[in-house]
C-alpha cells in the first residue's frame, strides 16, 4: 500500500511577489498624485504606469482613497513594515535621550528624512482636501496624529524637567507642531530654495528654544 503523501503549501514566494506588485504600484501612484494631483489621477492611470492589471490594483486597495492612505504611510515610514511612525527606531531614539538639547537635535533629523520621502505627497493631500471630502477626512486624521505625536517631544522634555518654565506644555505643542508642520518645510525649501541641510539645521536651533534656558547655555558654553 502506497502511503499518501501530505505536501504543505508554501505561498511565501506568492506573498513576496503581492508585496512587490504592491510597492511598485504605490512607487506609480505617489509619482501620478504628484504629477497630476490627486483628483485628476485615476485608478486607470495608476495600473498603466504600474504596468499591473485594473483588477490586481482594486484587489490590492479597493480604492482610490484606500491607495492614497498607502502611498502616504509608506512615505511616512519609508518601508511597507507595518510600524507606526511614532515606533520607529529613530523616533524612540530620539524620545530615549538623556540630553535635552540633543533630543530636539535628533528630532529635527528625524523631521528632516521624514519631509524629504512625504512633503510632496503632504502637499497633494491638502490641495485635494480643500475639494474632496474624503482627502479632507484623512488631512484631518493625519493632522491630529500629527499633533499628537509632536506633544511626545514636549512630553519627553517636561520629564527631564527641561522644558522652558515661561512656556506652558499646550503652548510648546503648538510651537513644535508650527515648526515641524509641512507647509514651513514647504515654504523654506521650494519658496526659499533652502537645502535640506539648512533646513534641518534652522530646525533644530528653532526647537532649542524649548529647553530652559541654563540649559541652552550650559550646552552652548560646553561647544
């Protein structure tokens, strides 16, 4: 008697290739949104420049919306891993320093890669938001998570009692999320033609006025 034998189907190599028809498609669709903006981009458009059937692109994201959410996070976090920004390792490195002067320096680093890889695609989201519902709902959403994650900074500086005592924890939120916001980014490196280096050097001084200020001097003095 022949005993049957039980094969285990492997379908790593079908899920490799799904998270590659995945990235190039998101790689297409962030260059369309860009290029054409995000209202005139269809999902037609999207699959011909991805060179992936229409079927295969709705299977993938079920949306348009759905493929723009996509196309941003993986801007915000550079990779497809399902990580939030805020889990990253340069962002719970940044939160992990002991010196407060170099945690905002670390963080305006962090500003500085994460405008590079989402600016444009930042500014795609809100032009379409001032007319589409849907992208204002995910402006918005983005907007609060934005908010939310920046308070951490001000957070982590009021635990190493080194946050500025003229400032109350709101109020330096605000200033954080003023700094840190796309549209000053905007402003300074396509308006201004600033490079990314100045950029992020403007950036980490302008977060030092956070830190108390024997604090700014004591790591001034130690230059």
């Amino acid at each position: 008697m022949v005993e049957t034998v039980k094969r285990h189907y492997d379908n790593s190599r079908r899920q490799a290739q799904s998270r590659s028809t995945r990235l190039k498609t998101i790689v297409a669709a962030k260059g369309q949104f860009i290029q054409r903006g995000y209202l005139a981009t269809t999902m037609e458009a999207v699959a011909e420049a991805a060179d992936v059937p229409l079927p295969t692109l709705y299977r993938l994201f079920g949306s348009k919306r759905a493929l723009l959410a996509a196309v941003l996070d993986t801007s915000f976090g550079g990779d497809q891993e399902p990580i939030s920004f805020a889990d990253r390792p340069a962002q719970r490195a940044a939160l992990s320093e002991p010196d407060p002067i170099r945690l905002v320096i670390a963080f305006a680093r962090v500003a500085r890669e994460f405008m590079d890889r989402s600016s444009a695609m930042l500014h795609v989201l809100a032009t379409a938001g001032q007319v589409d519902p849907e992208a204002a709902e995910l402006l918005a959403d983005i907007r609060r998570q934005r908010h939310a994650g920046q308070s951490r900074i001000v957070a982590a500086l009021a635990e190493l009692n080194a946050l500025d005592p003229a400032l109350e924890p709101a109020a330096a939120t605000d200033v954080v999320y003023t700094l840190m916001s796309p549209d000053v980014h905007r402003i300074l490196t396509l308006e201004r033609d600033w490079s990314p280096e100045r950029y992020e050097t403007w950036l980490a001084r302008s977060l030092q006025t956070l830190v108390r200020p024997d604090l700014r001097q004591a790591s001034s003095a130690s230059l």
